[in-house]
C-alpha cells in the first residue's frame, strides 16, 4: 500500500518506476565577466560541447579531472543548474525532462549538510513530512522511513545523532531515497571517506540499483574494486566526451585506441593518465604534435591532442553509433509533443512547511542547548554588573544599546545553514516564504525575546525604574522593538552575503552610525541642521527616547531621598521628569512615546521585506 501511494505520488507529475534518462547533443555555456578600470566585457564560454549519452537502471559513473565539470555535468542532467546557457534534449524514458523533475529525484551532494543535531529518524522524519504528499497517512509515512532505514543498514544509529562520516552519507542518502526516487543522483559520494567506507557505500549503491532505480554519480579515482561494481562510464574532458558504454569494457576500448594499461595499474588511474597525458602512448601523441616546444608549452598544451584525439576517436566508435541510433529514434518525434507532465508544485501546505521548519529550529537548539544557556547566564550576570548605573539616563542607554549589541548573531540565522537552504528548495521540501518566516518566527521567540526579557527584567528591578505594570510593559515592549529591529537589519544587509564576504563591513558602519546618533551624546538643537535628519535611520534612537519617555513622565525627583539627576547634570537640580525631557526635546503628549514605536515598527518591516526578497532572489541553483 506504501508503494503504491509512493507510485501515485511519483506518476503524478512525473514517472512510473525503472526509468532511464537520455541526454542528446548537450551543450552549455556560461557567461563570464571581465573587467579592467571602468570597462566591463561579457563573453560566454563553452564548458560542454555535444555531449550525448544514456543513463540506465544500474550503477552509472561519470568522470573527469579534478575541476573539469562532472558536478556540473551532473547539475546539468539532474536539473539543478541555471537553464538558460543550456540546449539539446534531455528525455525520461523518451519523454521530455518534466518541469519537477528535480523535485521527485533524489540527489545527494558532495558536501553532507545533514545537521547533526537532530537523530538520522528525525532527520528523515523531516524529509518525509515535506516531501511525501499529504494523502499518505503518519503511519505509512514511519513505515517508509522504516524501510529506508533498514535498506541502508542505519538500525542501530537511527535514534542517536550523525557523528561519524559513514553515517552522515548514509543519512544524506537516505534523505534522497525517502520519496523512492527511481533516478538518484550524487556528487562524488566517496569523498573524504577512507577505503573501507568509500567501498561500503559503493556497495550499498550497488544493491540500491539492483533493485531497478538509476543511480548516476560522479566520482574521483576511486580504487579498483569500486570500478568492478560499475556499470556504465562516462569520462569527460574539457567538456568533451571521450568513453560513454559499459564499464567493463572501457579498457578494451582504449586498447583499441592504441593505450595499453598495466596488469597491474588501476584502471581508473590509467585512464586519468591517459586524458592527462601521463601515459606513454600520450606522451607520444603529444611529442608528434608538439614538435619541438619546450616542456613548460607541453604541459599546457599537451593534453589538448590526447582529448582531441579521443573525442574523434570515440565519435567513431560503435558505442556512439549505437547510442546516437537510439537518441535519433526516441528524441526524433518529441518536439512537436508537448510535455505530458504537470508544472511545479509542492505536495505539502504552506502552514505543514512552515510548522516543520519551526519544530526543527527548535530541535537544533535543544541539541545546542549549552550556548544558548551560557549567553542567558552571561546577560544575567552583566544586568548585576549594571547595578552601579546611578544614573537613570545612562541606564536606558546601555540597556538600548546592549539590545543592538545582542543581536548582531542574527547574522547565522541564514548564514549557518545557506547551502542546506538551497539543497533542499531546490528539491521541492518548502517555499521560500515558509522558511523565512518558520526561521523568523523561532529566532524572535527563542533567541531575542527570552534573552532580551530576563536581562530587561532584572535591570529594571535592579535599578528601581518607574513602578507600574504599564511602564514596565512599556519598557519590555521597546525594548524587544530594539531588538527586532535591529534583527531585520542585520538580516537586510547578510542575508545573500557569505561568511567572507565585505558587504558584511556595513554592519559595523552602521553600528557606529546608529550610536553616533542615539542622542545621548549629541544635542540636535545646537548640532548641525544639516545633520540633524540622519538620526531618524537610527533604530536605537527610537528606543532610546521612548524609553525616556516612558520613565520620566510624571516622575518627581526633588521629594525622593535617593533619585536625583545631579548625578548626571551637576551643574543645575531638575525636579520633574518632564524638565528632563523637554531638555531632551521631547514632547510630553502620548503620541510622543507611540510614535518611537511607530519608527520601530516601520524599519523593522523595511527591512524585513529586503531581507526576505533578497532571499527570494538568491540565485538557488547549483
């Protein structure tokens, strides 16, 4: 019954069960910019040159050098790349390519960006709860996960966390193989594994194909008893194809090409030699071409005749002829068709999505709990520190800065987990607006409004602020304000940029910006008119008069013991709070305090919708 609300699933918008993928006169370009002083030049460059070839159930292998464009070969094929530089056909078992295809395939890419807090269950609890369509019930949904587990042999870590590397392939795997997916892709999945567990998972690849899916993956010279589990090689180099057929018999067609391997060589090594000009026959084709051209000119000309050679070589070959009769026959009448298939959609809601990113949020603080409770004590332990503030001015300034200060780790809401966002857009968990707001939702609650309300609610107990309930409201509700605020900006100005980048410098501009014109150490009536106007873009300006406001009205200070301002003005006794604030300029009618808040408010929505369409923008492909 699973399996069959699985094939409902898949058949939905896209296949049935064993499929094979097609690609015909494949080619791709890519523009590059170049510029020098004010001028700035285009150009497209060609990375693969009609590359066709057949990908069926079985193990099928792609390689090339190190940097030569088998992950973008393989982005190509699985969907996942910018289209617009591509052209030639793509076909599933004949078909046109469908317009969800990457949604409904599995892929598995080369870095694993499974979090490592939650357990392998959780993990594939979460892929199946957004990616199995909604018609399938809890239970069916934790049978397939049980199946998935058991298929890749993670029985007895599936309720601990991903540790060791083994693991965490294996669960990103699984990831993959959740929706079962009759086409897998994956990018280079031996990497940075040692031999034992490199040939564990070629092995389990080997019994997954076995049962009928596709699995395409590309690869970096593998050890020989890998290669002996192939069952199809594609070698590239420099966007041209050089072997396409049977692994087995790669050999003996290189053989026939004129370059003999070993006995006792790695084939795979042998055959990297061959592209790179390292083996004998290569370096003879390379002295006929190159006459008599120094060995630095050799280097970087030398593979050039070799991957010439090969390319007509294979053009000829009856592995070409034969995979070109085929491509005729099924790509010939498929461009008058249109598609059978249906358009992009997501199989879950809006509101499952965004309840989901939500609870693994919240699953990935409980796993790093220590940090998050050592910034709380830190923050309680700094609001004692603070109890030598004698001045109540000086007082809502740390408290209004402190709150800027705090939130400058909004920064790793989306920076932290970037790559895993896109891998898993891309294949169709969630939409933009979900994660967004799932993610928003939890760093306001979790991570800014806890914090922000023990350190504002001890210092104000601390210091003796203003008694009442609605001024201690007040008080919190400003100073949460700061805190979101200042929360949308670090996340207006981060949210496309990379840990490295420079654009990351404006936050510590405008930081410095935001104190210069806080108020507390500038008078706007005495300062330059020309500059007064820059402190209506400063978000701790807001909080800071509101929060003078709020405390000083209808305060007296000249009947009480122990508050004065002389501590702060020594120079003249004020009595009234409203003394103090027409100093400030301020004026003592509601709407003075509500429309700080206002411009809170106002900022904080800017800048969130920047933030929230720079990641709607974010280029998501591969």
């Amino acid at each position: 019954q699973i399996r069959s609300n699985l094939h409902v699933f898949i058949s939905h918008g896209t296949i049935g069960w064993q499929l094979s993928l097609y690609f015909h006169n494949i080619c791709y370009r890519v523009k590059e910019e170049h510029s020098f002083l004010f001028r700035r030049k285009t150009f497209e460059r060609e990375i693969f040159t009609n590359i066709s070839g057949v990908m069926k159930p079985g193990l099928n292998a792609i390689m090339e050098c190190t940097g030569g464009g088998k992950s973008l070969f393989l982005d190509v094929l699985a969907a996942r790349n910018d289209p617009s530089g591509l052209s030639g056909d793509i076909l599933i078992n004949g078909a046109p390519r469908p317009a969800n295809f990457k949604y409904n395939s599995g892929f598995v890419v080369q870095d694993d960006l499974v979090l490592g807090t939650p357990t392998v269950r959780e993990n594939l609890a979460f892929s199946a709860a957004l990616r199995l369509p909604t018609t399938m019930t809890k239970h069916e949904k934790d049978e397939r996960i049980k199946v998935v587990i058991e298929e890749l042999g993670l029985d007895e870590v599936a309720d601990s966390k991903v540790i060791s590397g083994e693991e965490r392939k294996k669960t990103s795997i699984a990831m993959g193989l959740i929706t079962d997916p009759s086409i897998l892709f994956l990018d280079e999945p031996t990497t940075g594994l040692d031999f034992s567990t490199a040939n564990a998972i070629v092995s389990l690849l080997k019994n997954i194909s076995e049962q009928g899916r596709t699995i395409i993956f590309s690869f970096h010279q593998p050890q020989h008893s890998i290669f002996k589990l192939f069952d199809s090689l594609t070698i590239l180099a420099s966007g041209k194809l050089m072997y396409h057929g049977p692994a087995q018999k790669a050999l003996e067609y290189f053989k026939s090409a004129g370059y003999h391997c070993e006995h006792l060589n790695n084939p795979l090594d042998f055959f990297l030699d061959v592209i790179n000009g390292d083996s004998p026959a290569a370096v003879t084709a390379m002295q006929e071409e190159g006459g008599e051209a120094n060995e630095t000119e050799q280097l970087l000309i030398g593979r050039l005749p070799v991957i010439k050679g090969l390319a007509q070589f294979y053009s000829k070959s009856p592995f070409y002829r034969e995979t070109e009769t085929e491509l005729e026959r099924l790509s010939g009448g498929q461009h008058s068709r249109s598609p059978t298939f249906k358009e992009i959609t997501y199989v879950t809601t809006f509101c499952h999505q965004f309840r989901w990113i939500f609870w693994r949020s919240f699953r990935n603080l409980m796993g790093r709990l220590k940090p998050w409770i050592v910034e709380v004590i830190l923050q309680i332990l700094l609001s004692f520190r603070l109890l030598f503030l004698f001045c109540r001015a000086w007082s809502l300034y740390v408290l209004t800065v402190f709150q800027c200060v705090t939130s400058v780790s909004a920064r790793e809401i989306f920076l932290m987990e970037r790559n895993l966002f896109i891998l898993e857009y891309i294949s169709g968990y969630y939409r933009v607006s979900s994660y967004f707001l799932g993610k928003l939702l939890f760093e306001f609650l979790f991570r800014r409004f806890f914090p922000s309300f023990i350190f504002t609610g001890i210092l104000y107990w601390i210091l003796g602020l203003k008694r009442g309930i609605t001024a201690f409201l007040i008080t919190m509700i400003t100073t949460l304000m700061v805190a979101y605020s200042t929360t949308a900006m670090i996340l207006a100005i981060g949210t496309r940029e990379n840990a490295a980048s420079g654009k990351t410098r404006l936050v510590t501009i405008y930081f410095v910006f935001m104190l210069v014109f806080l108020g507390m150490s500038l008078n706007f009536e005495t300062m330059a008119p020309q500059l007064s106007w820059l402190q209506y873009f400063s978000i701790p300006h807001y909080g800071y008069m509101a929060l003078q406001h709020n405390e000083f009205l209808e305060q007296k200070f000249c009947s009480g013991p122990n508050t004065t301002m002389s501590n702060c003005r020594p120079s003249f006794l004020i009595c009234t709070g409203e003394e103090f604030l027409i100093i400030q300029g301020l004026s003592l009618s509601p709407w003075s305090l509500w429309i700080n808040h206002l411009g809170l408010a106002c900022m904080m929505f800017v800048f969130l919708v920047i933030a929230y369409l720079k990641m709607l923008f974010l280029k998501k492909h591969s």
